[in-house]
C-alpha cells in the first residue's frame, strides 16, 4: 500500500514537472498533477477515490487553481441530476418488478436450445444496456443465466462472460447506457437522435460481430449445452419458476419508463419547438419523470432517494468533472491540445485513431468515466484550433465503452458479474481467462469503429 | 436489574470448524436461531444465525433483481442446501459481534439489540470469554420481574 502510494505521488509529481518543463504555468502543471493523483487513485485505491476527489478538489481551491465559481461550473451539475433522475426512474422499475419480468421472460422462451439461448441473452443484454445501464442490465441477465444453466447443469462462466461483453457493446448504442454517454452528450452538444443514428448503427455492427466470434469462441460449451437442453428435454420448471405481482403497477411503471424514453428520444426536436438550449429537455426529462414517480409513490419517495441513488459515485463524478474542468480553465489542455495537434499534423483522421485507441486501452484498467471526463477538456480544446470535433466525440465514445471488455476490472459490469459468479458459484474467473476473449472482442470491436469513423463520410 | 441477573449461563455454543449442517441440526433441536461460534481457546469468534444459512442458500442478487415471487423452488438452493455438509461453520458465520459485559444495564442491551438489529447478545468477561448470553426474552423477563419488585 506504501509503495503504491509513493508511485502515485512520484509519477503526479513527475508530470507536473515534466508539463512544466513543455511550456505549462504553474497553475496550469499544479492542475494536471492534482487531477492525475484523483485519475492513479482510482486505478491504486478505488475504495479511496472520494478520498482523493475531496482533497485533489481542496487543493485545486487553496492553490488558487481554479475559483469556487468556475469549480461549480465545472462540476456539471445537469449530468449529476440527469443520473439521479436515471436511479429514480431504475428504482422504480426494479421495484415494480420490470427486472424480475424481464428474467421470467427469458426463461420461459419456447424450444430453447443452446444457439437460440446464446443469441438472445448477448441480444438482450445489449439493448437492455442501452435502455438503462450497463450495470442495472447486467445484474437481472446474470440471474437468467444463472437459473438456465442451473437447471440445465452446465457451468455458466461463458454464458456469464458473453453477456458482459455484450452489455458493454450496447452501452455505447444510446446517452443512457453509460453515463460516458449523457456526459458526451451535455459536453459536444450532440442529441439522442445523433446518437440512435450514428451510434446505434456502429454498436449494432459491434454486437452483430461479437456474436459470431463469441460463438465459436465458446462452440464447445454451446454443444454441451445443447446435449443437456436434449438430454433434460423442455425447461418446463423454468417457465413457471418465478411471476411478478401485481401487474397494474408493472404496467404503470412501464407507462412511464416508456414515455420518459419516447421523450428523450424526441428531445431535440422539443427544444427546437419551444427555442430551448441544446439537451436542455434531455437533461431535465428523468428530472420530470423521476418527479412524477415520487409523487405518486409518495411513501417511498425517500428510499429510492437515499436507496436507488448512488451519491457516492455521483460525488465522485462531481469532483472529477471538476477538477477535469481545471484543465480547461487554466489552460492546460490549449497547450496539449496544440501539441498533440501538431504531432499528429492537425490531420482529423489521425486523431480520431488516437483519441479511439487510447481511450480503448485506457478504459481497459481505468474507470471509464475518468477516462472520459480527462479527454473532454482535451477534444474541447482542439475546437479553439478549427478541428472538426464530431469523429473525435463518437471516438471516445467508443473507445471508453468497448475498452471495458478488454479485461477483467474494465468495467463495472465486469466487476459486478464476476463478484456474483465467484459468489454464487464460487467459481474464479482468472485474469487471463477474461483477458483472451475479452482482447479479442475489444481489439475487433475497436477496429469496426475506427473504419467506420475512418471511411464512412457520414462521420465526418 | 443488570444483565448477569437474566442471562443464560449453560451456553450451547459452536466450533468454528464444525460444519454448516451440523449447526443448523444444534439450532433444530435447541428450537434457537442462533448460537456464538467459539474457537479453541474459549474466544468469541462470531455468530451463526439461521438467517446466515439463508444469506447463503439464496442468490444474492435477488434483491437487485426486484419484486418477483417464486413459484417453484429453483434447483441451485436445493443443491446449496445439500453442500451444507462440506461448508464449515467459519465460512457463514458473522464475524462482528456485538457483545456486552455482566454489568450492563438490561436497557442498555435492549438498546443495543434494536440499534444493532440483533436478537441475542452474548455476554463476555473482562478476558473476552463468553460466560453467558442474553436474548430479547430474558430482557423482558428481567424488566417484567423488576416491575414487580417495584
């Protein structure tokens, strides 16, 4: 733990000198050491990482980095209440049993057989992921495959596995499937519409492609699979294993989940009616909905407040959006904006190739949003040197979104399936055994996108 | 009226390398939820309740997944149930325990029980040895006895 922390503070000290020595102030270097000592403790000492939010953001205040004003400004408060909103409106879903009905869905699929079985839990978790969250999709999919596989007799680490990585793939389809993507979305200005038309297309490309290798990649599973599902014939106890009472409700939560999407994916056309700012009515519409919920759940109102919202990773979200916002306001990413610009010859394509490839790696060890929230000032910036910025938004997007696959502690899905697998089943998935097919799918995943970015004029 | 003036003495207890099932056949036949798991040396290691055997038993992630009713029992319980055997005592039990002295006021371990949501407190020497332990029902045979003496 000593070293770590003296690695963490040796390399945040390094780079402040080292930016100081390319031409950064010293308010300037003082904020990319802060933010990086906040970005190396969430990859040293995740449980710690409000710990460094709190003091890296003290700092940047005491230093005279950056003033109480530009920091709020900066802590992009309408992506917090967005999340929020997004919690309440899952709390209610899950309260009402639409997870739960979800899963007696899939296990009550006739003639199941193993293909069948494969396709549409990998399908399911994609668009799950892009309706509501990658994690929130991840939890009730693994509790599908858990119950098929137990009643089928048949280990359910690949079946676990292919959900994961296709539930990352569908996070990058839509703004409310990562929160990588409604940051995206508040910081470039681009819509919901953008996104179900240039990013939609990509993922379902992405997945399409997923499939085909994961298929053969588990081949020989899916044929023991499917001898068992012969072998123990129809998955009658299955279809009738769990119900979800009461149906109103489910049917009114519905109601509203549904409306709220309809609306968010007409958001942009609703702020060009009523001559709104840009995300304006994609931003407050969970506010709206989330709003509605709780009055008419009124009794339960503060629980899916203090229950359903996760302030712990919102504050942390806060304070790293922050202190991210602190490179801009002193100028920093200017300058390494300018630099990585004229490395790369202000060519668009080469940056984008940058900006994809390492966002993809980054996002493989580090939380994505941290990635994310480090980039933004960056792709920022080059818009004061006349870039075209849109390919480089639909990069990062990408990049943050598929890297997650490559290992194990790449994404919070990853983490949370793997914690109920080793849980329930006490099987342990090793490092390598994810890492494989994970690269695999990341790398092809990756290269789809950056063809796509490259060649296809429609992204330029 | 203190807590040595109602606690059990005769303390059916548990090894921590005892197994799973065998401690839930010791909690059947004392009719108890639970029972302190002491190791080799009369330490206080932990409590296994009957609700730990459930924890276990039952996936995890029910909660997350949401409302929903169960309408047959899924094969994995029954087949974590029958693994009992081949679990020890240590994997399932708690391992913080709240436990109380002699001298503590049955308000003050009334208090505890509802702060700390348990049912049963054991009760420890000043060497952190279990001498005793003291349930919901002994504190209210304590405060109705008291009441009577009053």
């Amino acid at each position: 733990m000593l070293k770590k922390l003296i690695l963490l503070i040796a390399i945040s000290l390094g780079l402040g000198f080292l930016t100081r020595n390319i031409g950064l102030s010293l308010h300037q270097a003082t904020a990319v050491s802060i933010f990086s000592v906040s970005v190396l403790g969430t990859l040293f000492f995740w449980s710690f990482r409000l710990t460094f939010a709190f003091l890296g953001t003290s700092a940047l205040l005491l230093t005279r980095t950056i003033d109480l004003d530009h920091l709020i400004k900066f802590s992009s408060l309408e992506v917090i209440l967005f999340l929020v909103g997004m919690m309440v409106l899952v709390g209610l879903l899950k309260d009402s049993g639409f997870f739960a009905w979800i899963v007696s869905l899939i296990l009550r699929i006739k003639n199941l057989n193993a293909n069948k079985f494969f396709v549409l839990i990998c399908i399911i978790s994609a668009l799950l992921s892009c309706a509501v969250d990658e994690v929130t999709a991840i939890i009730f999919i693994v509790a599908a495959v858990f119950e098929i596989c137990d009643y089928f007799e048949v280990n359910p680490t690949p079946f676990l596995i292919a959900a994961v990585l296709a539930t990352n793939v569908g996070s990058s389809g839509t703004t409310l499937g990562n929160p990588i993507g409604i940051l995206i979305a508040s910081k470039s200005g681009l819509t919901f519409e953008d996104f179900m038309v240039k990013a939609f297309p990509v993922m379902l490309a992405c997945l399409f492609a997923s499939i085909i290798l994961l298929k053969f990649w588990y081949r020989r599973q899916l044929a023991e699979l499917d001898h068992k599902m012969k072998q123990l014939g129809a998955n009658e106890i299955l279809i009738r294993l769990i119900s979800v009472p009461p149906e109103k409700e489910l049917k009114t939560a519905l109601a509203i989940f549904g409306a709220t999407l309809l609306s968010i994916s007409l958001h942009h056309r609703l702020e060009v009616l009523w001559g709104l700012e840009p995300n304006t009515v994609l931003l407050t519409l969970p506010l709206i909905s989330s709003g509605l919920v709780m009055a008419w759940k009124w009794k339960k109102a503060r629980g899916y407040i203090e229950k359903d919202v996760e302030w712990w990773t919102l504050l942390f979200f806060m304070l790293l959006f922050a202190q991210a916002g602190t490179l801009k306001y002193t100028g920093a990413t200017d300058v390494l904006a300018r630099n990585l610009a004229g490395l790369a010859g202000n060519s668009v394509p080469i940056l984008t190739a940058i900006v994809l490839w390492v966002s993809t790696i980054g996002s493989s060890v580090l939380d994505n949003v941290v990635l994310v929230a480090a980039f933004i000032p960056m792709i920022q910036s080059f818009q004061g040197l006349g870039l075209n910025l849109q390919p480089l938004w639909w990069a990062l997007l990408f990049g943050g979104c598929l890297g997650g696959n490559i290992t194990l502690v790449g994404s919070t899905a990853n983490i949370v399936a793997i914690g109920i697998l080793e849980k329930e089943r006490n099987i342990h998935v090793t490092f390598f055994r994810w890492f494989w097919v994970g690269l695999t799918v990341g790398l092809i995943t990756t290269v789809i996108v950056w063809v796509a970015l490259s060649f296809l004029p429609f992204y330029r | 009226m203190k807590t040595k003036e109602v606690m059990t003495r005769d303390v059916a207890y548990l090894s921590p390398d005892a197994s799973a099932k065998d401690a839930v056949e010791l909690l059947q036949e004392k009719e108890i939820s639970g029972l302190p798991v002491i190791n080799g040396n009369g330490k206080l290691v932990g409590m296994f309740t009957e609700k730990d055997v459930l924890v276990y038993i039952l996936p995890s992630y029910i909660e997350k997944v949401g409302r929903f009713v169960y309408e047959e029992n899924p094969k994995a319980i029954k087949r974590k149930f029958a693994q009992l055997e081949g679990v020890k005592v240590s994997q399932l039990m708690r391992r913080e325990v709240v436990t109380v002295g002699e001298d503590v006021t049955l308000c003050e371990v009334a208090k505890m029980m509802l702060t700390q949501k348990v049912r049963r407190i054991p009760v420890v020497d000043k060497a952190g040895k279990v001498v005793g332990i003291v349930s919901r029902c002994d504190i209210l045979k304590g405060l109705i006895r008291e009441g009577r003496g009053a």
